[in-house]
C-alpha cells in the first residue's frame, strides 16, 4: 500500500481574488443561485430571477404614457397667435388674426377654378387690391411692384403634355428703396383650387400667410438686403401650369436665385419642410438659424421623392425648369378635407397661420440677406441630412457628414456588443466559442421573429381586404395599435421566447439570454445602417440614433458591472432608450396622422391595409424594438405575447361593428369624383356607330362598395373593362394623368343625357401631303376652358412632328399621346398641327384616331335634375365632385 504522506491532497484556499475563484462558484454569487436573502425592493420587483408578471402593464404603460404626455403634444403645439390689438406692441411681428382675415376674404368666392370668374377676376381682384392698399400704406425703407401675369406655354408632367392659355399671376417684389440688386428671394403659393371646395387649407391659408407678411415687410423698419419677390399662383391644380409660366416667362424669373415653396395637403397643423436644395445646404444653414418652430425631416423628402405621397407641388417646376434651389414647406394636418368641400376657413386653427408667419418673416430676412445668394452655384455641396427634435430645435449636416456618423456609430456599436459578449462568457463560464455560436443563434432567432412579426402583419392585412374590412383605422386611427402594431410585436416577441424555452440552460440564466438578443438587435441595426448608408439613403440616421443611444447603455452597464447582474441591467437601458423614444414616437406620429387620411386617396387598385402594414412593421421596429425584448424578463412572458393577439383579434371584431366603419360626415369622408358624362364614337367613314351617356364614377378610395346599396341605381354600375379593351384609353373623358392610370377601374351607370356648354370641337382646316409618305394636318380647338386631346395613330403611320411639346415624340413616348389643355382670361381657340408619316403611303384608309374630352368643372349650373338627385343620394358622408363632360372620336 502506498503511505499516506506520498499521496497528494488538494487544498482549497481562500482567496480575495475574483479572478482565482471557481467559475462555477462565481456563477453562484453573481445570480443569486447562493443562499442569499433578497432585499426588500428585490421581493416587490423580482421572483426567480424574473420581474413579477403584475408589473408588465406599468412597464407597457410607461411607454404609452410618454407617448401620449410627450411626443403627441410637441407633434400637435402651436405657438400663441398674436391679434390685432397686439400690432402696437409688436409692430415687426406677423399678426396671426390679419391672416385669418385675409383667408376669410378669399375663401368668400367659393371654389376658384382655373378659366372661372371666381378664379380669372375676383381672386385676381381681391388679392390685387389688397397690394395696392398696402402699396399705399408702404413705410420708409421699401418700394413695391405688382405685375399682372398672362402667359401661355407648355411642358410635360406625368408623360401628358401639359399645356396652357392665358393663365395668370400676380407678381409682387418687395426692394430696399434705391436697390438695384439682380438678386431676388422668391416666394410662391397658389390662390386656385380644386373644383370640390373652397380650399382653405390648399392653399388659402398660404396666400393668406404671404399677403401678411408683406404687409409686415411693407411696414418695417428693418431693410432687406435683397429684393423678394411674392408669387401669387393662379394654376397649381391644373397642374403647375403657373410657376412653369412665371419661372419660364416672367421679367423677374431670372433674378430669382432661391425659392421658399409654400403650399398644403391639409388644414392646419405645422407647416413640414420636405423638400431642400437640391444641393444647396446653405439653405438648411439659413434655415436652422431663422427658424422659430422647426418642423423638418429628411426622411419627408425621401418619401416625397420616391413617389409615396400621392401629390405634387410648384417646387418641382422650379427645380427642374428654373434650376432655382428652394425649400418646401406644407401644412398636412387634418388631411381628411384636404381638396373636399370640407376645407373650410372656420377649421383652420389660428395658431397655424402664427407658426408659419413667424417662420416665413424670418426665413425672408434670414435668405435675402444670406451671401450664398450672390452666386447659388458656387455653393451646390451635395444633400443634407437633417430633423428637427420635439419642435424645440433643428439638426442638419451634410450628407458627408452623416455617412461618417452612422459608419463610426455602427462600428461603436458593433465593438461595444462584441465586448460585452466576451464579457459575458467570462462571467457565465462559458467558453467563448460556446457562447459565439449561442450569439449566432440568438441572431437568427431574431430576425426570425422580425420576419414572422411582419409576415403575420401583412397577412391580417390583406385579410382584412379579403374580408371587406379595409380603412376601419380611418377614423379611429388606434385601432391601428391592435390591428397591426399588437401582432407585429407577438412575432417579435414569441419567436425568441420560444427560443429561450426550448434551450434552457442554467449556467446561461434568462437575464444574460435576453441581454445577448438586445445585443443582436443592435448588430443587426448597425448592419441595416451600413448596408442603407451604402445605399446612399439618408434616413438611416434613425437606425444610427437607435444603436447610437443602445451603446450608450451597454457602456454605462459595463463600466458599473451591472451587465453581470439578473436584472438590474434593465434599469440604464430604460432611461438610455426613454429620450429616443420619445424622438421617433414624436416624428412617427407625424407621419401617421400625415399618411391615414392619405390613404383615403390611393385609389381602389391599392390595399391601404397592405400600406398601413408595412408603415407599422417599419415605425415598430424603430420605436419598440428595444422595448418588446424586455418584456422576456418578466415571468410568464408568452403569456403577455400572446395577449397582444387577443387585442388584435378584438379590434378585428370592433372592425366589423359600427365603430370599425372608416367615414364620418365633414370630419372623415369617403370621395368620388362623378362625371355626368356623353360618348361620342364614329366609324372610319366619320359616321356616328356608337352614342351613349352616363355617370362615369372614378373611386378615391378601396372601399368602393360602402355606397352600393345606397345610391340611386349604384347596382346598375358596371366596370369599364370590356370598353378599354374596345376603345382608345377606355373611351373616357379622363380629366388628368392619375385618372389615365387607375383608368379601368372607373365604373359607368347608363343615365340621361348631360346638358352641356359650348361642346369640344377640332376643325380640319387644312390637310396638305408634303411627301408621298408624309401627311401634315392643321386644325384648331375651341371648346371649355378644360379640354383633354388623345392621338392614337393607325395603320402603321406614326406622328413625325406636331406644334406640341416635342418631347413625347422625341422621348419615344408610346401612343395614344395625351394632351391636357386649359386656358384661364381668354378663350382663344388652339390653332395646331401635326404631321403624320406612313411608310406605306396608303392615305385612303385611317391614319389617326383623334379623341377630345371637355370638362364643364366649374358650371353648377349645367348640372341636370337627374344627376342632381344622383349626386345627392350618396351618403352624408360622401364627398362627391361632380361635373359634367364629353367625349368624342373621329378618324383621319
């Protein structure tokens, strides 16, 4: 036997050194598996290394709650409007109540239609007259001119040319006295509308705001530096026939070297800067040092510009035909009326003509004193990135300047997770190479359940289309939390708790497994960053901001060694996540209240539940997607996930009761535009082969079916797909270029003839053959001030040449081509020609389908007793805009 004293015995020695300690046995004291009594704040809180469940509706609620007492009052604040008893005291001041009056005075006339006395004459009228009193009242240090501007011309917008007759402006320029500057600020909004209402808010209440702050410039003692020119549009709606006259054709047009855009797609509310530049920050620069309540998002332009927003504005025009830099800037609250009979003066909130007045007075000093004006082209440095934050302050950077922030962020964010994981494994005990491909798999859990989130978003989607369910967010827009916010976050949540359930491990408690998931979602923005930064879109910076502030709390808990423990690493996470949060609720909410009623205007070819879905997937991920991992540290945490798809089916349930039905009279309605209209069709011989009238209805909206059983003879409707099938562009006066592309889904009741003006007529004056394959025809147009041309050549002839905007032509454009025509102070008739070729030479059969459509939009008076009953037996809460028109083809 060997003796006892060769044999060697292991000896455990205490020691003070962490590092020495058996790391299952620091395992133990790190989380609480020792027999350790839990403190009195620990029992209220925690059981078995969780938070008691109880406490998830005050967690949940947290963030409600500062949604709701933060973010939606700095989106909803407006400043105190100042009244006229107020002047004395600040004479320098925009005065809120003047404005109001000023829109009250134009709203008077009613519904200002280009080519209508409204439009041509009293509005020219009122606004004239007001110019010339404050002309009369002007101070000591400025001169005034107004011009009166009729012009005509063309252009292409939307692949139609887009011509015009005799439309008008007036110009009003606003000089130091004895200035002979070259260089003018120009400002621009548009006195016309649309024929459906008043349009208060689109754009009124703009021209209202400029016909102010001149009277305040007029007035002050404060010299400009440099002239500024007011525009005061008199064709936007038809569309942007106006600034294309004035930045074409206008003496002053070529002096003007900056632009301030003003104009509207609702009532009220903040005005938002969408649009800068292009390529000029020196305009945002300018901007953040005048403005006195920013509101401003690059993430707006981006949109704006990749055609989300079913709109556009003058700022175009004067982009792409002036190359003038500019900024625009639009009111979007309460779209719900916007271009209906609802947008009313009374509803326009006086504190909205405040904000903008105090924000266009400064951004005119502030531009027209700015010496980047001098030469604008020395100063086109690229895009910007900029947002304002809660309304308190702006900020911008260049776009340089914003690719080396989200790279430098994202890579902070990435070494500052991958510390952290190696910390972990230190901590746990578990060799890192166990631990990385623990990370792999967390990983892949989450993007699992960003995946199923969405997929399960975008399926409730389009069942409630399938169903017949769509827009029941409309009014009560949150039921949209339950129908898809609730179900995106039960996918983001149940996937990784699924995960965690069927993986336990004790050396790897929950409080370190759901810090890891935490980690990964930051890995996983701060890729998105990278790979959307590459792609040269600028709104990455919200993913920047998210990892940036997440960072922030992975350092804070490393440098206190509150990562180690269970739960209290929660705690910097939540005041690290709270200001963000309230950030992208605050902007979110913008958008939200900016796209809901948009989506009443899509038109029926497109799911706004599929929209809405995608909106939600995108701004949950951004606001909750460091909140709903948290919800894994309180107990019977599946339970709470799948209680967010008990609200969801309860809202699907609310969806189909009264409450769910999107409209409501004045405040939420559904639109339609009605033509009363008559079809002319001849054969090859000019001979009539087919006449028929009726009420061509062209939907807004998905929900087409709400009025089935409730208009006169709505039943009878049928759709116009067998006529595009048979006819040039479906045989239709379609009034403008989105009525041509959402076209076959318009819907035809056979009805009695309209009354109607002088009808559309084109004259044959002359038909010479120039070559043996070459035709011209000259003709001319008479007709109402709104007038459509569609050319479909025949027979394999094509249009060499015409008198028109050569770019279809030139551009290839493919036939039938469109011509959109109206004309405003003078009904001129259009003299035009246009050349055929046919390389066959076979003049004795068809060469050219001609159509023209008229459109009586502003002739209440035309308007049958028949259509009048028909129009009036829609709901109440319908917005209808009637009209009659024509529609007539012959054969050349």
């Amino acid at each position: 036997s060997m003796s006892s004293d060769k044999v060697r015995r292991r000896v455990i020695t205490p020691t003070t050194d962490a590092n020495n300690t058996d790391p299952l046995l620091r395992h133990a004291e790190l989380y609480g598996l020792d027999d350790k009594q839990p403190t009195g704040c620990e029992r209220v809180f925690i059981s078995e290394e969780k938070i008691k469940w109880y406490w998830a509706p005050a967690f949940i609620g947290f963030w409600l709650l500062i949604y709701c007492v933060i973010s939606i009052p700095a989106s909803n604040h407006l400043p105190r409007p100042l009244t006229i008893k107020d002047e004395a005291k600040y004479p320098e001041r925009f005065i809120a109540e003047r404005a109001e009056n000023n829109l009250k005075n134009l709203v008077d006339l009613g519904p200002r239609v280009v080519g209508s006395r409204a439009n041509e004459l009293d509005a020219v009228t009122v606004i004239s007259s007001r110019m010339r009193s404050l002309r009369a009242e002007l101070g000591a240090v400025h001169d005034i001119e107004i011009d009166r501007q009729v012009a005509s011309g063309s252009y292409i917008h939307w692949e139609a040319v887009n011509m015009y007759q005799s439309i008008q402006n007036i110009v009003v320029k606003i000089s130091p006295k004895g200035s002979n500057s070259s260089t003018y600020v120009l400002v621009n909004s548009h006195y016309d509308t649309v024929p459906a209402g008043p349009g208060a808010g689109d754009d009124g209440s703009m021209v209202a705001t400029m016909m102010e702050t001149i009277r305040v410039l007029a007035k002050s003692k404060i010299a400009l530096k440099h002239p500024v020119v007011f525009l005061f549009n008199g064709a936007e709606e038809n569309p942007l026939q106006a600034s294309h006259a004035f930045i074409t054709q206008h003496k002053w047009a070529k002096n003007c070297k900056a632009l301030i855009n003003l104009d509207s797609a609702g009532n009220g509310g903040r005005e938002i800067l969408f649009q800068s530049g292009p390529n000029h920050p020196w305009l945002m620069k300018s901007y953040r040092r005048a403005i006195k309540h920013p509101y401003a998002s690059t993430i707006a332009e981006e949109m704006f510009q990749h055609n989300f927003i079913p709109s556009d504005t003058d700022f175009r025009i004067f982009r792409d035909h002036g190359a003038v830099p500019g900024l625009d800037m639009a009111y979007q609250y309460n779209g719900y009326v916007y271009h209906t009979s609802f947008d009313r003066a009374e509803i326009f909130p006086r504190g909205s003509f405040q904000n903008t007045g105090d924000n266009l007075l400064a951004l005119i000093r502030e531009i027209s004193s700015a010496p980047e004006l001098e030469d604008t082209s020395k100063h086109a440095e690229g895009h910007t990135v900029y947002y304002d934050v809660m309304g308190w302050f702006l900020v911008f950077y260049t776009e340089t300047e914003g690719i080396i922030l989200n790279v430098v962020v994202s890579i902070a964010a990435i070494v500052a997770c991958g510390l952290a994981i190696k910390l972990m494994a230190v901590n746990t005990g578990i060799k890192l190479e166990k631990l990385l491909k623990h990370t792999l798999h967390t990983f892949t859990a989450l993007v699992l359940a960003v995946l199923a989130g969405a997929a399960l978003t975008m399926f409730i989607a389009v069942l409630m289309d399938l169903i017949h369910l769509p827009l029941s967010w409309f009014t009560h827009n949150w039921m949209m939390l339950g129908l898809y916010f609730c179900p995106f976050f039960f996918g983001l949540g149940m996937v990784p708790a699924m995960y965690f359930h069927y993986t336990k491990n004790p050396r790897f408690p929950i409080g370190q497994r759901v810090q890891l998931l935490m980690h990964c979602h930051c890995l996983f923005l701060a890729l998105l960053t990278l790979v959307l930064t590459i792609c040269s879109i600028r709104s990455a910076f919200v993913l920047m901001l998210t990892c940036l502030f997440y960072t922030v709390g992975v350092v804070f808990n490393i440098s206190t060694n509150l990562h180690s423990r269970n739960v209290a690493w929660v705690i910097p996470h939540i005041v690290c996540y709270a200001p963000p949060f309230v950030f992208f609720a605050y902007f979110s909410h913008g958008f939200l209240v900016t796209f809901i009623p948009m989506l009443g205007r899509f038109g029926d070819s497109v799911n706004p539940e599929l929209v809405l879905g995608f909106f939600s997937v995108a701004v949950g991920l951004l606001t909750c997607g460091f909140v709903v991992p948290m919800l894994h540290m309180f107990r019977k945490s599946k339970t709470i996930f799948c209680s967010l798809l008990a609200i969801t089916l309860l809202c699907i349930i609310l969806a189909v009761t009264p409450l769910g039905f999107p409209y409501r009279p004045e405040t939420s309605v559904q639109r339609f535009s009605v033509l009363h209209a008559k079809r002319t069709f001849h054969d090859a011989q000019n001979n009539v082969r087919r006449s028929d009238s009726g009420y061509f209805i062209m939907p807004q909206d998905r929900r087409t079916y709400a009025v089935k059983n409730k208009v006169l003879n709505m039943t009878m409707a049928t759709n116009v797909k067998e006529d595009c099938r048979k006819e040039m562009l479906c045989g239709l006066p379609l009034y403008n270029m989105r009525w041509h592309k959402t076209r076959a889904r318009g819907l035809w009741i056979p009805a009695t003839e309209p009354v109607l003006g002088t009808a559309p007529a084109v004259k044959l004056v002359s038909k010479k053959q120039l070559t043996p394959t070459k035709m011209r025809y000259e003709m001319q147009l008479t007709g109402p001030d709104h007038m459509g041309l569609y050319f479909q050549p025949l027979d394999g002839s094509r249009i060499n040449d015409w008198s028109f905007h050569k770019a279809p032509l030139r551009l290839g454009y493919k036939p039938p081509y469109y011509i959109y025509f109206s004309y405003g102070a003078s009904s001129a008739a259009l003299d035009f020609w246009l050349e055929l070729e046919k390389p066959n030479g076979a003049w004795n059969t068809t060469s050219l389908e001609l159509g023209v459509s008229g459109f009586w939009i502003h002739h209440k008076e035309l308007l049958t007793s028949d259509f009048t009953k028909f129009v009036n037996s829609f709901p109440n809460y319908v917005d209808v805009a009637p009209w009659p028109a024509s529609y007539e083809t012959r054969f050349y």
